[in-house]
C-alpha cells in the first residue's frame, strides 16, 4: 500500500505538532525539533499505524517514545521520537544498545541518532498477538513453529552476549511478524548490567503462562509444562548451545 507523507514543516502546527513533541511542547521546542530532524536528513512523516495520539495513527507509543513512519531520501524508516516527559535526556543509550544487538543480528538496523530522535529500519507487520489471532488453516504448525524457533534464536543471541531485553515476558508488543521473518523490537529498557534471561522470559510467555501460552497450545500440542520447565532450569544454569538444542527438541522446534 502507498504511503500519504506529510512535509515536516507542517509538523509546527497543531495537530501534528503532538506528535514531534508528545505529550506537551513549547513552539521553540518545536521548531529545534525540526531542525534537528533535517539534519537528520527526514523530509516527510506518514500518520499510519495501530496507536492513536488524538485522531492521528502513529506506529507505537511508550514511556520513552513515540514512533512513526519517515521518508529519509526516498527510503521509508522508522523514526522515534523522545518524548518530553521521558526520564531520558536522549536518545545516546539506547541509540548504543542498538548498535549492539544489530552486530548480532538482532532487532531492526540502527541508521542514525541524535538528542532526541531514533532513525532506524521500518519493521512491516503484525504485533505477535495480532499474527497468531490471524493465523489458521493450512501451513499454520509449520509457520508457527518457524516463527517461533526464529525468535528464540534471537534470544539465544541475545544471551550470548550478555544482554537483556527486559521485556520479553510481553511479547504481544515486542514481536513484529513480517512477511519474511519476526523481529524483536523496542530495546529502551534493555540492560548490559542485569543477568540476561531473553530464552527464559519469551519461552515462559509463549508456552506457559499467558493468553499466548493457551494459542500457541490450540495450533500444536506442546510437551508438558513440567518438562519445559525443568529443560528452562537446566538452560538458566549453563546457556550452552546444548542445552539450548535441549529445550528446542522439547519444545518440539
């Protein structure tokens, strides 16, 4: 589908000006803002998306920022704005937490940064919850599984190199399927400092404790919660590859 994009310029004026200065900013505010968003080489901002700051569609919305849909060039982007009242005074950390996950191939490509701004690649797609409500008929074991094996390994990634997410215990949000592959997204609580427990947290929220739990069990049938959890234990207590394969085969992956 064609995106309509608007020139940043009309973001000065209400009501688009909420969305470069969510939930509150002053005309200077704004107009630094836009200033900086030059430099960052964005032209254009589409109103599209699942979340709504008054009547207008952005793509997300959180305690750090808000995100929505740029032209950088001619290349649609993400772009994720600080918001006002966020604890943040920038965007530098998680702009490096970034960094560090892409180097594993995880999360959506970091492009550039600034005080306020996040310009990273656009992940088409459904939130997780949204995917798995969609998902019936032929090829669904098959896909499910793919898609979850595929997320998994991510976290694995992600615990190799001493990383934790934060939270992953809620998929629904942190998980975008695309056409072609699941990505995580939204690092702003990740840590370095804190003991990773990426595997442990998504596998507990796929197949033991939350609404998806019950989903994911209608599609395939999975080996009981005792198992899941004692091959979790043993993974907790040494993240080899091994006793990850381990906790795969249990999970019939």
């Amino acid at each position: 589908m064609a995106h309509s994009f608007i020139s940043i310029k009309k973001f000065s004026e209400e009501p688009y000006s909420k969305i470069l200065g969510y939930p509150s900013a002053t005309n200077r505010q704004i107009k630094a803002r836009i200033k900086e968003l030059e430099k960052l080489k964005i032209k254009s901002i589409c109103l599209t998306g699942p979340t709504l700051i008054g009547s207008l569609e952005i793509l997300g919305k959180g305690y750090v920022g808000v995100v929505v849909l740029v032209k950088r060039g001619n290349k649609e982007v993400a772009l994720k704005i600080r918001r006002t009242d966020s604890q943040r005074q920038n965007m530098k950390n998680e702009s490096i937490l970034l960094k560090l996950v892409n180097s594993v191939n995880v999360g959506p490509k970091i492009i550039d940064a600034s005080k306020n701004f996040l310009v990273m690649e656009y992940v088409e797609g459904d939130k997780f919850s949204d995917w798995i409500e969609m998902l019936k008929g032929v090829g669904s074991v098959k896909k499910l599984k793919t898609t979850i094996k595929n997320i998994l390994e991510d976290c694995f990634r992600l615990d190799q190199i001493e990383f934790d997410h934060g939270e992953l215990s809620n998929i629904s949000k942190h998980v975008i399927v695309g056409k072609n592959k699941a990505t995580l997204i939204d690092f702003e609580s990740s840590s370095t400092k804190r003991r990773p427990s990426n595997v442990t947290s998504i596998t507990q929220a796929f197949f033991i404790g939350s609404g998806i739990a019950k989903q994911t069990q209608k599609i395939y049938k999975n080996s009981s919660k005792e198992k899941i959890i004692l091959a979790l234990k043993k993974y907790k207590q040494e993240k080899t590859r091994e006793n990850f394969e381990n906790l795969l085969k249990i999970l019939k992956l």
